[in-house]
C-alpha cells in the first residue's frame, strides 16, 4: 500500500493513504537516504509504501519504502554534526515568512533558504509579514528589497497576516501547489495559516519582548490543504539555516545573478573569491549584483552563522 506524508512527529508519521484513509505509520528499522546521513529520513510531502502493523490496531502501519523524491529542501541538523535535516519533499514551491523586526529576519538567513531552494531549482516566494507595523522607513526597505530579490525571479509579496491584508494575491500563488512555509519562529507562520483557512487553528503566542523572539508553537511539520488543490506545509520556526554539502565549486550556481556570468570569468574553476579576471566581483563593483548578495555568499563560502 501506498500514501502521503502528511504529518511527522520524529517518532511517528501520519500518512493520507490512496484509498482516502488516515493512519499513523512507523518506519521499519532504519531506512536511510543515499548520498548522505539524515537525522529524520522520512519528511512530510514523501510518498512512502507501507504495510498494516498486525501488533496494533488497523489504523496503524509500518513505513517500508520511501518513493523516488522529484525533490526536497534539506538544511544542516543543528543537533548531529555531518547529518542533514530534510524539511520537506516534493513541493512545487519554497515560501519564506521574513519580518523587518520583531523578530528580525536577517539577509543572510533569506539568502540561504532561497539558495537551498535554487539547489533544486524550486521557485521561491518571499513574504514580509507584519506591514500593519511599518512606516515610512519601512515601507523605503521593502522597496529596496524587492529590487534586489525580483529581478532573480523570487516571488515578493507583502502582508500583514493579523490584519489580513494582501492575502488575496498569496492565495493566488497558493493555488493547486504544495507549498512550504518556513521562516523564524515569530515571524506569523502560524497565524497566516489560520487566516488562509480558519478551520486550521494553529496555536499562536505573543513575541518575547525582553529578547524579540518568537516562541515556537509549531513543534512537528504538517500539511494542509487551506482550498482544493492547495497545500501548505508548515514546519516549526528555525533560527539557522546552513546549507548542506555544499561545495565552493558549485555555491555560486545557486545564485542566479551568479549563474548567468560565471562562465564570463577569466578562470572556468573560479571561486568569485579573489581571482583576477572574475566576472563576479566585476558586477559587485559596478552594482549588477547586489552587495549584501555576495555578502551572503561570501558568508556561505567561509561556512559563518547566518543568524545576524
């Protein structure tokens, strides 16, 4: 038999079967990925085979196979060195909540969860939530924003969850896809969630004050589908987002201003580092690529935290 990922609790899984059923799986054993080690091998969004557990009652069953992926977005486990933490599988797209302040969302953390997306070239979106906050100020860095982020082909939206603003164009961009949602804790997952469908019902606190934190209230990842068709799948907020065996070589073909150049440099195995005749650092220099772009480069060359 087979079914859908639907839900994963690190121990248990919640699979949509074919037939329309519900029932929580177990994987058998330890089955793993080829290519490199996971700390949790089955993410929501997998296609798995599985077979009725005959020791318990028959809404229960035991994972024996993960399906061929067409894709998946995987960051570094922050708890086992050398291990990756796959966030979800087969989607057809990779939505980042960001928030100005309250908490912050720092370029380096955007540009890292767009760059593990471009690794499987999955399109992205990038929604600033929160815009029943902003001023004047704010309003001039959205803009400054977007002109950095939509000519490399990311989707930039502005919302303000709490007060449902905007949220007819996301919808729009939701339609028929399975959707990931990811961004820091705080950033109004949760509460985008509830306002797209309020039959959901995700939890929600406040911001911590005292730190300008989020508190996670999404603990396990879960899909739903928020209208026929439509599927969002939202994850528990994450503070680091590292990129996992990732090679010099290869970092700058996840940057598509990067991409479309790199075969200008002088030297075909050119990092973008320091080498003469670099196409790269020529479009930094005359402003073709965006500063805090090849900052965040730099930053993923040199393997430094993302956090700030």
């Amino acid at each position: 038999m087979e079914g859908l990922v639907i839900k994963s609790t690190g121990l248990w899984y919640r699979i949509l079967t074919d037939d329309g059923r519900s029932i929580n799986a177990r994987l058998k054993g330890k089955l793993k990925l080829e290519g490199y080690k996971t700390n949790n091998p089955v993410a929501v969004g997998d296609r798995v085979a599985f077979m009725p557990d005959t020791t318990e009652s028959s809404d229960q069953g035991i994972i024996t196979e993960i399906l061929p992926r067409k894709n998946h977005i995987i960051r570094k486990s922050v708890h086992k060195t050398g291990h990756a933490h796959v966030i979800a599988a087969n989607i057809d797209q990779a939505m980042l909540i960001a928030t100005l302040s309250h908490p912050r969302t720092s370029l380096g953390f955007i540009d890292r969860f767009l760059a593990a997306a471009e690794s499987f070239r999955i399109p992205q979106i990038l929604v600033f939530n929160k815009s029943d906050l902003w001023g004047k100020a704010e309003e001039s860095l959205i803009q400054e924003l977007k002109e950095i982020y939509q000519p490399i082909d990311v989707v930039c939206l502005t919302i303000s969850a709490l007060e449902k603003q905007g949220l007819e164009i996301l919808k729009e961009k939701l339609a028929n896809r399975i959707t990931l949602l990811s961004g820091h804790s705080g950033v109004g997952k949760s509460t985008l969630v509830n306002a797209l469908d309020p039959e959901i019902k995700q939890a929600v606190k406040e911001i911590s004050d005292f730190a300008d934190k989020g508190v996670h209230t999404t603990t396990f990842a879960e899909m739903f589908e928020i209208s026929p068709g439509s599927y969002l799948i939202d994850t528990p907020g994450i503070k680091e987002f590292g990129l996992f065996a990732t090679g010099l070589e290869e970092l700058s073909d996840y940057f598509p201003e990067m991409r479309a150049i790199r075969n200008q440099c002088k030297f075909h195995n050119c990092t973008h580092l320091h080498e003469p005749g670099c196409a790269v650092l020529a479009a930094v220099e005359n402003g073709a690529i965006a500063p805090s772009r090849y900052e965040s480069y730099l930053s993923m060359a040199e393997n430094q935290d993302n956090r700030r």
